[in-house]
C-alpha cells in the first residue's frame, strides 16, 4: 500500500508512484482514452457551458441559453435528448463542462461491481449521448465517538445520501467536497490521461476502513489533491457536506458544514471554520471566517458563498447558519506559508434580529421564538443581496421571509440597510433567480412566488404538489422547478402567470435543474435527464 505523507493539517498527497492498472489490455485503452483527452483539452471552452452553481460569480440562477423546450415527456421521449440511471437518492445539481455532466449521488445501482452498499458518488458522463465516462468513489465517514461519547455519531454522513455538493470546474479541473468533507481536485478526464498527482492514492482512497487498496482503473477519479476539513480544520459535519466552491482567480471559497452533532443540541466545534479559503492550485489553507459562532449555529454551515464588487470593494457574500448574512473582504494575494489568515468583515446583516442568538438550542422545538438560519445561497443583483432565511427546515418555527439587502454599507447595517422583506410561505432551502426585473424563488410550503426585484411586490404565487428544496432555474423566458414529488413545472417568466406544463417524473427532484448547450438537465432521485427540443 502507498506510504502517505502529510502537507499541513489534512492536505494529502502522495509519494509513490500511481497503482499499477491492470492487464496490457488496459494499457491500451487508457492510452486510447488519454489521446481522446488531449484533443478535448486542446479544443476552446464553450461559453455556454454551466460550471458551476448559478451564474458566476454573483450565484443568480440564471442563463442566457435559448431555444429551450417548454414541455416534454419521458413516457413517449418527446424532447427528450437522453437519460441514465444514477443512485436512488440524489440531491445533487448538475454541472456541465468541457463535453462533460457531472452530477453526485449514492452507489445504489453501482457502475463498479468492487463497490459495494453506501458510498458517496460523483458521476461523469458524456454531453453528447449520456455515456459514462468515470466516477469518484467516496466511502462513507467514519462514525466518530469522541472519548466523553461511548456511541458513534450517525448523523456525520448520511447513510444513503451520497455526494450532495455540486462541482465548481474550471478548464481540466474539478472542485468539489466529498461526503466526507473532503476538499478535492479532481482531472475533468479523470484516469483517462492517468494518474496526474500530486495525490496518487486513489486505490487507498476509495477503499473502505480496514479493507486493502483498491486497483485503479480508467473509469475511476484522478484526485490531483484533497483537504480533509474535519483534520485539517476542525469542523465536526452534521447529515452530509454541503458546498458549492466558489472560485476567484486563484482562491476557493468553501462553506465548511460544520455544524451540531446527532443530539441537535450540541455544536461539537464551536470554534471551527464556517467559511474556509483554499489555494486552488495546492489545496493549502488560506483563511478562515473567524466568526467562532458557538452554539449560535442553529443546524449547519450549508449555505454557499457569492462574490461581487459593490463601490470598489470586492466582497465575499455568506449567509451564516445562526440567520445573518455576513460579507467578507476578498482575498487579494496569495499569503506566504503560516497559519490560515482571518477574513475581515465588511459588514453583517441580522435578518432575524428579534431570534434568540444564545443558548439557541432550548428553542428549536418553539414554534415561535426559534432561531433562524440561512440555507440558500445569497444573490448579488445591482448592487443588492437578496437572501432567503427563517426558521430551520426540520426544526422550530415555520416563518420564512426574503431580504433584499444594500450591499454597499459597512459594520452592522441590519437597522439601515433593508430595502424591502418579503413574506415567504415556509421554511426555504432555495436561492432567488432574478430576471427582467422579476424575482423568483421556491420555499418548502410548495410555493413558487413571482416577486418584484425592485421593490418586493409580489406578483402571483403558485402552488405545487409537492415541497420544494431545490431552487428556479430562468432562461429562454421560462422558469422551471421540480419537486420532492417529483413534478417538474415550467412557467412563463413574467409579470402574468401563465403554467406552460407539469410533467410528473420518476422520483422526487432535490437539486436545480440547469441550462448548458441548448439542454436543460434535471436529476431526480434515480435519473439524469437531459431535455432538448426535437430530440430524437
């Protein structure tokens, strides 16, 4: 097995050279496989690409793809381009780069026979006719038991829930956290082109505790290198990570999910990091929020950052898991080798300034004085945040609201800077898609509401069968969204509601369906459909 060595805390890299793969037969492919590469590589990058979560940097969902359809129908595959198993529980968002599809989920229906029950998964295939191509291969966490605790802590990973975070891509790199709450980077032609390094234990890797290194093969990951938050940085996760990396030069933003252990009332790290930098190239750790929030984070650090410059300051945009959207100064230099930096705030915004911010566990199961939290991610829009927040999903009050925040103050501008606050029918998971004026955003009350962005003026609301935790996607005019029920809803964006179809899919949609190359592409539970117009 290969000896690994350690690069500041949690930063592995190998020092071996790669596993050997297999028979000559193998060779040959590979071989085959990494010319395909090359002449992929050497291509220019698509513009209508969508690599990552949201339109970058400011996270709005939105794109400028046309043409889109507006109806379709799995049963007679009508504008359906095609579609492919995954797991059976998958919460994870698309991404679509490179010729590639990238989508997380479980090990259910495995493409690998060597891997067996629960693992987390990020799946690859290819754009043009749904090929698989590769997979990252994650075994579940370990169940930690600190020495005080005699019983494991279930609820570090969730046993079936896979990969959750969608990838952030840039070029012929993959930035993504695992189940395990591993900041990776991965080659976007995975083992094709092989084994890259600097990490080169892919075999030990995708192993599970106490079982022998696995052998690499060309549909597995290449991992260039890999961050453990929980040694590296001290976070203590809670259900599953939850991330999309936010990418800016040469910095990765990562919200940490750190959050409470399996008793729900106890934040076993309060000291550590909610936000997170990385040095895209290296993987070292950069800096850290600083916030040290205690037991003020009421569930979990799920909410992702934004980034965008309001009156010539570049600010990192985070909604914080105790209910306030916090902005940060962007990095500008990579720092020398040392300690993780502290960001330094800009500014804070209590969006729940009457919630309990103390003790807030003695009140997660009061239906009117519970804490809040933020799960979506902020939007920058004309220099204004529009955040969604309220009462924790599973726990405590039910009231839930949307914010649209000046973005150009400084300290504590929770008494000046609101604009308007809009009333959203429950709780919310789901981050504002703003276009042509109009707002739209989703909430767990099965609701899909049209908003004003100027002035917060609702427009119509529209009610679903099912709840909803992904967020609108708007383009070409429309506005689509899917359901836990598993009801895929496309509407006209605008003013007037106008509903152009509700098509019942195989299984319950958590993730946010995404636009790329004339394509929408929507993962349910158990499949990945691609969906165009005419499609054969």
């Amino acid at each position: 097995m290969p000896r690994m060595r350690t690069r500041g805390p949690g930063l592995r890299v190998g020092v071996q050279a790669a596993p050997r793969l297999g028979v000559p037969t193998m060779a040959l492919t590979l071989v085959a496989l990494a010319l395909a590469a090359t002449l992929a590589l050497s291509a220019p990058a698509r513009a209508a690409d969508q690599p990552q979560w949201g339109e970058r940097f400011t996270r709005n969902m939105v794109s400028a793809e046309t043409n889109l359809p507006d109806t379709f129908d799995p049963a007679t595959s009508k504008n359906i381009k095609w579609v492919v198993e995954i797991g059976n529980e998958t919460h994870g968002t698309p991404v679509v780069a490179g010729g590639r599809v990238l989508i997380g989920t479980n090990n259910a229906v495995p493409r690998d026979p060597r891997h067996k029950g629960n693992r987390g998964v990020l799946m690859c295939f290819d754009e043009k006719d749904g090929r698989f191509v590769w997979q990252l291969v994650v075994p579940k966490l370990d169940r930690m038991a600190p020495p005080e605790d005699t019983s494991p802590d279930i609820l570090l990973d969730w046993a079936s829930a896979g990969i959750c975070s969608p990838a952030t891509v840039e070029g012929d790199r993959i930035y993504i956290v695992s189940n395990r709450g591993e900041v990776m980077c991965l080659d976007l032609q995975g083992m094709a082109n092989g084994n890259q390094g600097p990490f080169m234990d892919e075999g030990r890797h995708m192993a599970p505790p106490g079982q022998p290194a696995m052998e690499v093969g060309p549909l597995d990951a290449d991992i260039l290198w890999l961050f453990d938050l929980i040694k590296g940085a001290g976070i203590w996760p809670h259900d599953s990570a939850h991330a999309s990396i936010l990418l800016d030069g040469p910095f990765l933003y990562v919200n940490t999910s750190n959050g409470v252990d399996k008793t729900h009332r106890v934040v076993r790290r309060p000291d550590a990091p909610i936000l997170a930098v990385f040095d895209k190239a290296t993987g070292r750790y950069l800096a850290r929020d600083g916030l040290k929030l205690g037991d003020r984070i009421v569930h979990c650090a799920w909410s992702s950052p934004a980034l965008g410059e309001v009156g010539g300051r570049k600010l990192v945009f985070f909604g914080g898991p105790d209910g306030v959207c916090y902005a940060f100064e962007a990095l500008k230099d990579l720092p020398p080798p040392g300690e993780p930096l502290t960001l330094k705030k800009a500014w804070w915004f209590d969006c729940d300034p009457t919630a309990p911010k103390e003790d807030t566990h003695k009140y997660m199961h009061n239906l009117k004085v519970s804490p809040s939290n933020i799960l979506g991610m902020p939007v920058l829009h004309k220099n204004r945040v529009y955040v969604a927040g309220g009462g924790d999903i599973w726990w405590g009050k039910n009231e839930a609201w949307l914010k649209c925040i000046d973005a150009a103050g400084t300290g504590d501008i929770t008494k000046t800077a609101e604009v308007w606050t809009y009333p959203l029918r429950m709780h919310c998971c789901s981050t504002p898609s703003i276009s042509g004026g109009l707002l739209f955003i989703t909430d767990c009350g099965k609701t899909i509401h049209c908003i004003d962005a100027e002035t917060g003026k609702p427009y119509w609301t529209h009610e679903a069968g099912g709840t909803f935790w992904g967020s609108t996607l708007v383009a070409d005019g429309k506005v689509y969204a899917g359901t836990k029920k598993g009801e895929f809803l496309i509407l006209a964006a605008a003013r007037e509601k106008k509903v152009l179809a509700t098509v019942r899919l195989d299984s319950g949609i958590s993730g946010t369906p995404v636009a790329a190359n004339g394509v929408i592409y929507v993962a349910t539970q158990s499949k990945l459909y691609a969906i165009a117009k005419k499609a054969e």
